[in-house]
C-alpha cells in the first residue's frame, strides 16, 4: 500500500518538472529569436545608415572584385587624365617654341633695320656736313644774282655750263626774279632747264 502512494506521487512530481522545463525553454527560445531580430534589426539599420561606412566594408568583403575594379578603373582616369595633361603641356612647349623662334626672327630684322637706319643717319649727316658750306656758298652766289639786273643775270647764267648749279641758283631766287632771268635766256637752254627742274621735284 506504500509503495503504491509513493509511486503516484513520484510520478504525479513528474509532469509537473517537464512542464517547467518545457516553458523555460520555450521562453529561452523565444529570448534568443527576439535578440536575434533584435540584431538583425540594428544591423539592418547600420547598413541603412551606413554609419560608420559599415556599407561600403560589408559591400567590399562581399565583393571584392568590384571594389578592385573600381580601384583600377580610378587609376586608369587619374593615368588618362595625366597623360592628356602631359600633351596638353607638349603642345603648350611646342607651341611656346616656335613663338621664341618668330621672336628671334623678328629681332635679328629689327637689328638689320637699326643698323640700316644708324648708317642712312650716319650718310645724311656726312652728306650734310658736306652741302652745308656748297648752300652756303649758293646762298650767298643766288643773292648777288638776285641784286643783279635780269638781263646781265641770265647773260652771266647762259654762260655756265653746269645746268645744275644754273638749277640750284635759280631755286635760290624768288619766283619772280628767277622767272624773269629764264625768260631772257635762250629758249632752248630755259626749256632744258625747265624740264630737269620738273624731273627734280
């Protein structure tokens, strides 16, 4: 009779003990699921907010491959973009070059021209020092044939033979004056006289 009873109450202890430990690990499964969802929500949200630029490291150990590509493609536009820079630069010396060689050109001209301007100055100035006392001397020989009757200048004048310095003291006189001497010298010698002044202006 004993034994009976004790055999229903072990057995009536029994359920009761799985009871529990079928709730408490039903409740640490649910703790774990809900710590779980609890990760995966922060993580999904991390990657959302890419905070921390957890994104773009997650991005790159899953694909490593892309990120390399992007790599080379970033070095390959740097490289393109200094290699255009380079022949720009080229260009720009090639074009600078060529600039200096028109510039040297332009100079070397302009010294030949300098130098051709010293010495036309340097002749003018010679040729002058020269025709000043000869237009002094004209000067001076035109006034006396100025102060001279007409008819004894264009005697005096049809007598030289230089129709040049005949030119050049006739040039010398006033018109009237000198209108008045050609007028009495002989017509064929007025008329050459005439012609070579007209050649001279």
């Amino acid at each position: 009779m004993a034994k009976v009873q004790t055999s229903q109450t072990g057995s009536g202890k029994k359920p009761h003990s799985q009871g529990s430990a079928k709730k408490s690990s039903s409740t640490a499964l649910i703790v774990t699921v809900v710590v779980v969802l609890l990760f995966v929500a922060v993580g999904v949200l991390v990657f959302m907010l890419n905070i921390g630029n957890l994104r773009e490291s997650l991005l790159r150990v899953v694909s490593p491959q892309a990120d390399s590509e992007e790599t080379v493609s970033e070095e390959d536009l740097r490289e393109a973009q200094i290699r255009d820079e380079i022949i720009r630069l080229d260009a720009r010396e090639d074009e600078l070059d060529v600039r200096e060689d028109q510039l040297d050109v332009r100079e070397n001209d302009l010294k030949i021209k300098e130098e051709e301007v010293t010495r036309i100055m340097q002749e003018n100035i010679a040729i002058q020092d020269t025709l000043s006392p000869q237009h002094e001397s004209i000067s001076s020989i035109s006034e006396m044939f100025g102060n001279m009757e007409s008819e004894q200048a264009a005697f005096i004048l049809s007598a030289m033979e230089s129709d040049e310095q005949i030119i050049l003291i006739i040039k010398n006189l006033d018109k009237e004056k000198s209108a008045e001497i050609l007028g009495l010298m002989q017509p064929e010698r007025s008329s050459g006289l005439f012609e070579r002044m007209i050649l001279q202006e």
